[in-house]
C-alpha cells in the first residue's frame, strides 16, 4: 500500500507539472467566436487530451452546415476544422473551398504565419490535381510561422453518400512548432 502512495503521488506530481511546462497556455491565446447572420447557433466545449488543453467551438449555420473549431496546445498549437456542408454545391470547386478555409483559418489564436498563402497553394494544388467534388481529395503545405518555427497545413476534402445528413466533409488544419 505504502508503494502504490508513492506511485500515486510521483504519477500526479509529474502530470501537474506537465500542465505548467507547457509552451503555450490559454493565457497567450485569444478564442474567437464568429458572428454571423448565416449562424444559427455555437458554444465553446473545454477538453484535455494528457498535457494538451483543447478548446473547441460548435458552429450550426441556418442552412444545416457544422463546423467544428479545435484549438489544441501545449508544447505545440494545432487549429483544425471540420466542416460538414449541408449542400456539396457550396464546396463544389476550389475556389468556394479557399474562401472556406481563409474564414475558417481567421479565427486561429495563434496568427502571423504564412495560413492565407498556404490556403492558397493548397487550393491550386487541388486544381492541378483535377479536384472534383464528388471524388475524395487532399493536400498539404510544410510552411513557416516567425515565432513557432515549423508550420504544417492540410486540407482533406470528403463526399457523403446520400445517406449522410451533409453532403461533403472538409478539414483544414494548421500545426504550429512542435513534431508534426
């Protein structure tokens, strides 16, 4: 018994710890919730995963549409996405995906990277990759941020068959410092 005290306290000691050794903490960082005619409704949702804070932000437009806003730090900030359009028609070239993905990227904490030029890039890579919007598509871009270094973009783009409330899934993410 008096082992398992030990364990038990050097276990909690160390996850403490973890906590406050984090290069970035809420305090560095500005959530934003987005106000817009076309949303219907959002609530922020506090998480952790081990030694990472997650802070997400639930977004239901008028027309049916989700997203999904996660901010994930610690040692390193991770921003993802995931939007699920209630009409493929609103994602249904590259150009509609970019406007969704330089909004989305404006409500990261963390700013002053190269997020717009990577939308961009990842845009025009999915055009030269023939993006159709009934096929599955991806890209990434490894990028650089002044003060986190490494930096790495992706966007995922997937259909929903007929039997799915939305009609396409689309993921963009930004990871900032850190392993990727």
């Amino acid at each position: 018994m008096k082992n398992f005290f030990i364990i038990y306290l050097a276990c909690f000691s160390s996850l403490s710890y973890a906590d406050k050794d984090c290069d970035i903490s809420s305090k560095n960082l500005t959530f934003k919730t987005p106000k817009s005619s076309d949303i219907a409704n959002t609530f922020w949702q506090d998480d952790k995963d081990g030694y990472e804070t997650i802070k997400r932000l639930h977004i239901t437009y008028k027309d049916g549409s989700i997203a999904v806003l996660e901010h994930k730090f610690c040692s390193m900030y991770n921003f993802e996405v995931a939007y699920y359009a209630a009409d493929r028609e609103t994602v249904k070239n590259t150009d509609l995906i970019q406007k969704k993905g330089q909004y989305f990227f404006t409500y990261a904490s963390i700013q002053g990277g190269d997020q717009q030029e990577a939308i961009e890039t990842m845009a025009n890579n999915l055009d030269e990759k023939k993006f159709n919007p009934e096929k599955e598509a991806s890209t990434g871009y490894d990028g650089s941020h002044p003060r986190y270094g490494r930096a790495e973009y992706i966007i995922d783009y997937r259909p929903l068959d007929s039997a799915s409330i939305h009609e396409a899934a689309i993921t963009f993410y930004m990871g900032l410092g850190g392993m990727h």
